[in-house]
C-alpha cells in the first residue's frame, strides 16, 4: 500500500526501523531486507485484488515482535487480529489508521450487503475501541468514526506522499503521443483502481462528453472489472476517446500527471484520496466530484461539481480553457500540497506514538 510504505520511508528517514506484516502476493517478491513478513493468503470468493491473510504467527514475526515498541495497524480483519494478538504478546501499545470506507466494499462479500454493511461497521467499531488511539487521513472520516460510535482519541494525520517526487515530474510529449494524445488536443487523466467503488461509469460518461472535442481521458490503472469498462467505453462510443493505460510504476507517476492538461476524479468512497494530493504536488488542475473528503484534500485547488457527466465535463473544459501555461497557479497547487508530504506526515505519527508510549 503506497501510503504505508510512504510512512514507512519517513520512519526510517528519523532512524527507526518498522517492519511490516503483509499478505502474501502472488509473483509479487519483496526486497529481501527483512522489512517485510509475509504471511500465507487466500483468494477472496469474488474478482478481486485482495487477498485473505491467514491467522498465521511466524517464528520470524514472533522474534521481530519481541523487538516492537509499538503496534500500528492498518486493517481490522485478520491483519488486525494479528495486530491485537502481537501487541499483548509484546505488552504494547496499539495504533490504528483507519484508511478505508470497508463498507463501500461490500460487493465483494458474497452475502447480502446491508448485512454486510453492518458486519463492516461492527467489526471496525471493535477494533478501534481496542486500539489506544486511532488515526484517520481526514477531519470527515474522524466525524464518520465517531457517528458510529468510536470513543477512542482520534488523531487527523494526512497520509504523506513524496511530494518532491511528484514536484519533480516533467511534461513528456513522447508519453502523450504513447497515449494517443493528438498535436493541440487535450489530455485528462484518471487515476485508480477499476472497480465499481471508483465510479469508473460516471468518469466514463464524462470521457465520452469530452471526446466529442477532441480529447482523450486516459486511464490509468487496473482492476477486476477492467474488461467490463473497456466494453462499456465502447457502448459509449467513446472507444477512441478513452485510452486504458494499465498500471504505471510509481516512478512514472509524475511525469504523467505532468504531461496531462487536467485530472479527473469520480470517487466519492475515499478516506483521502492520494491521486488528489499526488496531482497537486505536480501543480496539474482538478476536476472532481464534491464529497467532503475531496473538499477537505483540494481546498479551493479544484473544480468540485455534481455527480454529473454533464457537469464535469463542463468544468473540465473550463479548466483546460482558463489555466494555459498559468506557472502561478501551478506553484499554488504544488505549494497546497506540502502538507502531504510524507516527512510531516511521519513526524506527526512519531509525536502520536510517543503520546501512547507516554499515557
């Protein structure tokens, strides 16, 4: 997950020394440093990336445990048991960043998905109360943890990107020419994951309206449903206006923002939304539906509308009018985005541990 591992690199940038507890990936191999357990995983019963980790204790994980000082965990399913689990093992403190709204996921859970809705918010109102303090990227999904009953502190710590990475992305003409992009014309990026809780339809829908001026919206990412949205872009009649790119490793990222004219963002289920703070560290213009947490990520930074193709497609053809070479307002972007620079951020974690520690 890109923001653990950001956190991570912040960590050891002020001299500790985390080390995580994943899921086992298929063909996916870590650096062999020892920053990384993995454990033993199943394939969830839907079309999914995810994976179902094992309640699985290593003699590996038991020896690195008996080095901990502090627990932070990042889900409360099985990861989140082993967390509970090793931390009164070593008697120590529990923390838990809540990145995820788990029950905009309830698709994936092959049963009724009220009941699943409520099974979601249960468990994560369990396992924040079992935690010594927890953390959420935003002010809105602190106010969403306590509307369904978490009495636990709350910490708002954005999560950190590398900002002087994104900052350092260049407009890269052979990129645009590799995505189709036409001599004059515009191109607007999507970015994530292509699954139904993105709003992929609704991005879509506005790509559709776009490329009837020339436009292309390219889509990078991948997913389970991949195959039904490159069908549904053709329904549309948008094939030649949409391009799925696939993923881009994470050092391709800035220079693919900064090649683009204008992101488009259609999810309303985000905690923070990364693609946002990623695409204001480049200085690139926003376009987003309105959701409370994009309004807290984007300020005044972005184009909020209605969950509209119409509209979006509006906005985005006003920004891609107004900002031309605006070297200004791309400074203001970028500047926006240092409080998401993951150094902050790791810093702001460290104080909250040491007040655990401490209480």
């Amino acid at each position: 997950m890109v923001s653990i591992d950001a956190l991570c690199a912040g960590l050891r940038a002020r001299g500790h020394d985390p080390f995580c507890i994943a899921p086992a990936m298929p063909h996916y191999r870590d650096d062999d440093d020892g920053a990384v357990v993995r454990v033993p995983s199943l394939p969830l019963p839907t079309a999914t990336g995810y994976r179902l980790m094992l309640p699985h204790v290593s003699r590996r994980m038991r020896e690195r445990a008996a080095q901990m000082s502090i627990v932070h965990a990042h889900s409360p399913f099985v990861a989140g048991s082993l967390a509970i689990s090793m931390a009164r093992r070593a008697r120590v403190p529990l923390v838990f960043t809540y990145h995820t709204r788990l029950e905009h996921y309830a698709h994936y859970v092959p049963i009724d998905e009220r009941l699943t809705r409520d099974i979601i918010r249960r468990v994560t109102l369990r396992f924040a109360e079992a935690a010594h303090a927890v953390i959420t990227p935003t002010a809105a999904i602190a106010e969403h943890l306590r509307s369904i009953g978490v009495r636990r502190p709350i910490a708002v710590i954005p999560s950190g990107i590398d900002v002087a990475r994104f900052a350092a992305g260049r407009r890269n003409q052979a990129l645009r020419k590799r995505f189709g992009v036409a001599e004059g014309a515009s191109m607007v990026l999507w970015v994530g994951r292509l699954a139904q809780e993105k709003n992929v339809d609704l991005a879509l829908e506005t790509a559709a309206a776009l490329g009837t001026d020339g436009t292309r919206t390219i889509f990078v990412g991948d997913g389970p449903q991949r195959e039904l949205y490159e069908a549904r872009a053709r329904a549309l009649g948008a094939g030649g206006a949409v391009v799925f790119a696939g993923e881009l490793s994470q050092e391709a990222l800035p220079d693919a923002y900064a090649s683009a004219d204008a992101l488009l963002f259609t999810s309303v289920t985000e905690t923070q939304g990364l693609v946002l703070a990623e695409a204001l560290a480049t200085g690139l213009g926003i376009v987003a539906v309105d959701a409370p947490t994009t309004r807290e990520v984007v300020g005044r930074q972005a184009q909020l509308t209605p969950p509209s193709p119409a509209e979006l497609a509006s906005a985005v053809r006003a920004l891609l009018a107004s900002q031309s070479n605006d070297s200004d307002l791309r400074a203001r972007r970028q500047g926006d985005a240092a409080r998401f620079d993951r150094d902050l951020s790791a810093s702001k974690v460290l104080r909250l541990y040491e007040t655990v520690l401490a209480g």
